[in-house]
C-alpha cells in the first residue's frame, strides 16, 4: 500500500542518517586519536615554559663537585638587581620555583623573587644565619646561631618543625634518603628524620663541627676543628675510620667516583680513598684552606688564605695553573661550563677560565666575600658582607 511503502522509504532514510552519524563519529574519533599520538611522539612546547631544575643545595649536588648544570658567563653584562638585609651575607644562596633563598647575619632567612629581587618572605630567629639552606621534596632546611636547625615551607615561609641542637649551626645540611645530616659547633654530627625532624643518631667528634657533611649511600663524611676528619657510618653512627691532620676542618668535602677531597686549616688540600680511608696525594699552600674545592674530571680547584686559587691535577696533584687575588680566599669555587667564579676577602667577585686560569671579569662589592656563588639560568647570585645579595647577568 501507499502507507507501507513510505514507511519504507522513511526507514531507509533515517538508516542513512544515523550511517553518517556514525561516519562522522568514526572520523572525528580518528582524527582525535591521530592528534594525541603525533603530541606524544613530538612535543613542542614553549621552551621557556619548560621547569628549570632547582639548585637545591650548597656547591650543586648531593656530592658537592661545585659543578653546576649552567650555561659559562664569559662576560658581565649588568646587575639584575641587589637586595639589601640587615647585615653581613656569608650564606650562600639556593634556588627554588623562581625564588631565591639564603640567611644573613641579621639572624632572618629571607625569600626573594629570582627576577625582580622582591622580597616575598623572611623569618627571624634568635640569632645570626651563616649556614646556607638546602631544598628537598619541597621543605626548605636551615641551621641557625640560636642553636635550632629548620624545617620551612619555602612558598610562605611557615615552620614545619625545629630541631634543638647544644650549639651554634654553621654547617650546611646534607641529605639522602628522607635523612638529613647536620654539625653543630657543640661538636655532635645529627642525623635527623626529615619529614619529623626527630633525632635519628647523634655521632661525637671532640671540638666544634663548623664543616658541613657529604653523605653518600653508606657513609657520611665531615671534618672538625678537633683535627680529624671521620668516616661514619650512615645508618648506625658508628665511626668508619678517621684520619688527623695538622688542623682544624672547616672544608666540605667534595666526592667524585671513590675519591675525596677537603682542605685544612694545615693549609693542606688532602685526597682520599673514600672507601679505605687511604691517602692518595695531598697539595701545600702557604695558608688555611678554609673553603670547599670543585672537582672536574680533570682538576681539583681550591682556594687558600695564601690569596691564590689553585687548580691542580686531579689524577696526581700536580700544579695546573693558580690565580692570585688581593686578599685570603674564605668561599667555595663554583664552575659553569669552562667557567669558575670565585669570591675573595678582597671584596671581588672574579670569573676565571678554567682551562688555562686567565680572568674574564671581574664584579667589586662593597666589603669582604664568604658566600660561595650559585650560577642559575642567566643568574649568578652571590652574597657579601656589605649586606647585599646581587643578582649578575
């Protein structure tokens, strides 16, 4: 009938419909999946977009090398900008999230905007802050003169929790597996839970720790002004091997494969078997070594109240090259590429070749340098005894 066969027809044409429903389905489901396989195998994303790790402790890395992961500065284009505190910044700074952390002698811990050098934050404690702070998992860690080692969150700058220690904190904390490792100048090495700040293990050295300590995943390395130089255990405290010198310790040590390097107030840079506790070669100067050397896989760079910066063969000790300043040298190398940065008492800043120990510029402050620079991005942040933290492009 008339009736049927436009049901029929009507059928056929709502098929066709929901047919290219379905087509158009099926394209857009492939051209949806084609979309997400060529994002994964070619991102393009912003570079600048991209997080840059953070620098989240003294000298670069857990081994203190002082060779950080940073394009050379060969010259010196300006200051980005300069913050002023309350007093003396022998800290060296650590960066996190674009924000730059470090404590000063005015006894705060300060944060500050790594691009416009804008305060975000600072905390007083009781007393001086020469330590430097260290960033892990996301908790900001910190000794203090009022005898306290903190744990803050570095976005607002809130204490998580406070460990008590019987003296001054100078030393620098190291960390490695949810422990972190700290001196205090009442002569005891603690091991610390991070997450809760309890006392894990506390190992007892006969004078003041002022050296900060370099853990590996067995043993745990640090000189003290009592003269030796200790091997401990990491898990359970307990003395490795120990060897004296004719000094006090104020060197951290740096660590490359199954070697170790620190200075003494003997003057001498001393190298080890890390393992053995055997000595392999040591290098004279005329004065302390009170700072930290930077290992390459060639050279040993080292700085000596003598006034010079030294640089010398890694395999023999043997002398490569040495750079003479004005005044003793107190801070630790930091090299970028094929360029070391360096500051003195005399109040500079110097950019030096590595490979050959010519200078390529120079950035006077206004008093004396301690603080060891951190090279970051385009940055090199350096603190001074004139109160200032510069940022350097």
């Amino acid at each position: 009938s008339l009736f049927a066969s436009i049901l029929s027809l009507l059928s056929l044409f709502l098929q066709h419909i929901c047919d290219m429903n379905n087509y158009l389905i099926a394209i857009c489901g492939i051209c949806l999946f084609c979309g997400c396989q060529n994002k994964s195998q070619s991102p393009r994303e912003d570079p600048i977009s991209q997080p840059t790790p953070a620098i989240a402790m003294f000298q670069a890395d857990r081994q203190h090398t002082g060779v950080f992961n940073n394009e050379p500065k060969p010259e010196l284009q300006s200051i980005a900008w300069k913050f002023k505190t309350g007093d003396e910044v022998f800290s060296s700074p650590a960066v996190w999230n674009d924000i730059v952390f470090f404590g000063s002698r005015d006894h705060h811990i300060y944060a500050v905007d790594l691009h416009t050098g804008v305060e975000k934050w600072k905390i007083a404690t009781a007393n001086e802050i020469t330590a430097s702070p260290i960033l892990v998992d996301g908790i900001l860690y910190i000794g203090s003169y009022d005898k306290n080692f903190y744990a803050i969150r570095p976005e607002n700058g809130a204490i998580v929790w406070q460990f008590a220690t019987s003296g001054k904190i100078y030393s620098t904390a190291a960390h490695i597996e949810g422990t972190l490792y700290v001196g205090s100048l009442d002569g005891y090495l603690y091991a610390l839970d991070a997450a809760s700040g309890q006392l894990v293990w506390k190992f007892k050295t006969n004078k003041e720790i002022i050296a900060s300590p370099t853990a590996t995943e067995q043993t745990v390395y640090i000189g003290a002004i009592d003269n030796y130089f200790y091997a401990v255990h990491r898990i359970s405290g307990k003395e490795i091997w120990k060897f004296k010198v004719k000094g006090g310790i104020s060197s951290t040590p740096a660590i490359k494969g199954d070697t170790i390097w620190f200075g003494g107030y003997d003057g001498v840079l001393y190298t080890f078997n890390r393992n053995t506790g055997r000595e392999i070669w040591r290098y004279p100067t005329k004065d302390k070594v009170y700072g930290s050397p930077a290992v390459t896989d060639t050279a040993v760079y080292f700085g000596s109240h003598d006034r010079y910066l030294y640089a010398v063969s890694r395999l023999d000790g043997s002398l490569l090259w040495k750079f003479k300043t004005y005044d003793e040298i107190y801070a630790s190398p930091a090299i970028a590429g094929n360029m070391l940065y360096i500051g003195s008492a005399d109040g500079t800043l110097y950019a030096i070749n590595t490979e050959n120990g010519l200078e390529k510029w120079q950035f006077a402050t206004s008093d004396k340098i301690h603080s060891s620079p951190t090279p970051f991005r385009d940055y090199l942040l350096i603190g001074s005894k004139d109160g200032h933290l510069y940022a350097l492009r």
